[in-house]
C-alpha cells in the first residue's frame, strides 16, 4: 500500500495545472454523466468537470441500459458504455467489473473506483501496473438489504479493497476510524462537498401542493438503514399538525418501498424522485425541519444539502451525523426510537426561536472540508503523488 504522507489532513495546496496536462484518470463504479440520480453521480459531475479545467482527461463509465443517447464526449468528459444486468445484487459487481477490465487495457494513468462493490477487482489493473484508488463510501455490508450472503460479500470487498488498491479514500473521520478498527487499515480522507446556496422560488412548491414553512422533509433512498420508516410511524403518532413530505424511492420493485408507500394520506406526501435542482432547493429551503435519518454512510450529500439550504436539521445521533452537525452545534440528534422523534419534534413546534437559530447558523458548518473546489484539490493531488511513484520504480 503506498503512503501518501505530505497530502494534508483535508484541503492541500491546489496543483498547478501544467503539472497534469498528461494526466489521464477513469471513473468507475456510478450509474454515469451526465447527472443520473444520486450521489456519487453529483460527485462524478463536480469532480469530473473541474478536473477537466485543471487538464485532466477524464474518462466517466456509464451504465449503457440507463442512456438513450450516447455522446463520446459531454462537457470536456470521455464517456464509456458499458452493459450490466438490470438487478439490485448484480447490477454494480458486473458492470465495476467490465468497466474495470476496459479500463486496464486503456490509456489511462490512474483508475479512481468509487463503489466498494469492485473491492476484490483491485488486482486486475496491476495486469498493466495502472494505478488505483477507491472511495470506500458507507459500511456496506451492515445494510439491512445486503443480508446474508450479499453483506458477507461487502465485507469481504471491504477487506480486500484494503490490501489490493494503491489507496483507501474514506469521506469522514469516523469512517477512518472505521476501517482503522475493522481492517487495520488507515486511509486519507477526503469529504464530498457541498452545492452552494441558490435562493429557489417558493412558487415550485406549488406542484407539490405544499406551503412553506408547513412540512417536514425527508430525503433519500427508501431502504431500511434511512429510517423512514421510523421516522413516519412518529411522525403519524404524534400530534403535529404539519405535513410530512418524503421525496427518493428506489430504482427496483421492492417490497419495503412499497409498505412504506402505503402510509401515504393527507399528511405524509411520498413524491418520488426529484430531479429538476431548483425544486429541490425549493423542498429545502422552504421545509420546517429536515429529517436525516441515514445510519450507516458517512458524509451524506443529502445532509450537506440541508446544510447549505439553511434547514433546521434534526438527524439520528451516529458518529457520521455527529461529525457533520460538529456535535449538534448545527443540527439536533435524535436516538434510533419513536419517542426520541417525538420528543425532539414536539421541542422544535413548541420553540420558534430554536428552529430559527438551527436555520441561521447551520451553514457554519459547511468548512473548506465540505467546498468541492478543495475536494477537488485534494483528489488531484494524490492522483499527482500516486502517479509520481509509479515513474519513480
């Protein structure tokens, strides 16, 4: 494993541009570019697209079945279709695992994979003494959806990732500390940034057929590890008057989605996924609260959002959350329990001047660490000094 010991704990100096105009680095492991719903596809866009400005070629993998058109370049970004089978437990092992070995017999220098799924593929481009590192993401293998033999391989993966990629990217403290724990290894951390504030016009609330200021928010995926289910059931046994509005699905039948969907009435709004941003920001910035109840990621750019829309954020206390809200300085904790919710809602209703200071201040929070422009410094510096050691066998 090679140690990367002068990049700084989270922002280094940026590189300048002429050191890299040779630079060539793949992108494996999300759904693909342009912008496809979800996380790590926000995160291949500002990335991607800033690395191009700094003269990285920047070669994206995308899932072919999700793109009816397919232009080989967009925005300056080199992009590959690769097929996969259209299942939830196959989907990203096949097309990590194609997407990986088109990416060893290619051109490019540095291989960044960032789904744990393609852990035990890092010894594939050592075929060509390519390069690589791995966004390890969220502790995978402890999802209720991976049960059984589908957790027993993210964990095998996780541990693999750590002897097989040239270096181990975590995006928090505690996910560091994690895999410090779990695997003796350590690793750099490098955060996901946060999208800047854009006011939203309040009047894209009115598709939704919600008021400002009269709802709670709920966003993210509908799968067990995010609570929802959790949060509705206390949110419906509880005397709030407010609506409660959950914007995510998933993108497969499942059984869990489609109880939760159930509890939908006049109260509890479920409204799909939201792409068009400005709507987004809109459900943001005008909710009284936002609901976080993720439990096994690390920095969740649904949180970041909320963050930067200066929600008052009420998020379930885990060391990830912690992290994030510095220890409840900009957002409130809940415990893993109805009554916890309750509690906590019944406080935010009660004190107007609670949820405003909770709005005022939260944006605070959103350092350096969470800017994509110094993400983006920090992925490029190691992909500088991951390639310099390469040259220098």
């Amino acid at each position: 494993m090679i140690r990367i010991t002068s990049l700084k704990k989270y922002i280094p100096d940026c590189p300048e541009n002429d050191i890299n105009d040779w630079m060539k680095v793949a992108i494996i492991g999300t759904r693909g570019y342009p912008y496809v719903y979800g996380g790590f596809e926000t995160f291949v866009k500002e990335l991607g697209e800033r690395l191009v400005k700094k003269d990285v070629e920047v070669h994206v993998y995308c899932q072919a079945n999700l793109f009816k058109e397919k232009p080989a370049i967009v925005n300056g970004i080199k992009l590959h279709y690769i097929p996969t089978v259209e299942t939830k437990s196959l989907n990203q092992i096949i097309h990590s695992f194609l997407s990986i070995i088109h990416a060893t017999f290619s051109r490019c220098d540095i291989i960044l994979v960032v789904n744990l799924a393609a852990g035990p593929m890092g010894w594939i481009p050592k075929i060509t003494g390519k390069k690589t590192m791995i966004n390890v993401d969220g502790l995978e293998w402890l999802r209720p959806k991976w049960k059984g033999l589908g957790a027993a391989y993210f964990r095998f993966a996780a541990r693999l990732a750590t002897k097989l990629y040239d270096l181990i990217i975590t995006d928090a403290d505690a996910m560091r500390e994690v895999y410090l724990t779990e695997f003796k290894q350590d690793s750099i951390v490098i955060a996901y940034g946060a999208p800047p504030f854009k006011k939203a016009n309040p009047f894209l609330l009115n598709r939704f057929n919600i008021i400002p200021d009269e709802y709670y928010l709920i966003v993210g995926r509908l799968i067990p590890d995010n609570n929802a289910d959790l949060i509705i059931k206390a949110y419906l046994d509880s005397a709030c008057e407010k609506k409660l509005v959950v914007v995510g699905d998933v993108p497969y039948r499942d059984k869990y989605a489609e109880d939760l969907k159930k509890l939908a009435g006049e109260k509890v709004h479920f409204i799909g996924y939201v792409r068009d941003s400005d709507e987004l920001m809109a459900l943001y910035q005008n909710c009284f609260c936002y609901i976080h109840g993720h439990k096994y990621g690390g920095t969740n750019p649904a949180m970041l959002k909320a963050m930067s829309n200066n929600c008052a954020i009420l998020a379930l206390n885990t060391s990830f959350n912690r992290e994030m809200l510095t220890n409840g300085k900009f957002g409130l904790l809940f415990e893993e329990n109805i009554g916890s919710i309750q509690e906590n809602m019944k406080n935010l209703e009660k004190d107007e001047l609670l949820t405003k200071q909770l709005r005022s201040k939260v944006s605070s929070g959103l350092t350096d660490k969470y800017n994509w422009d110094c993400v983006t410094a920090a992925y490029q510096k190691a992909m500088i000094e991951l390639d310099n050691s390469k040259s220098k066998k």
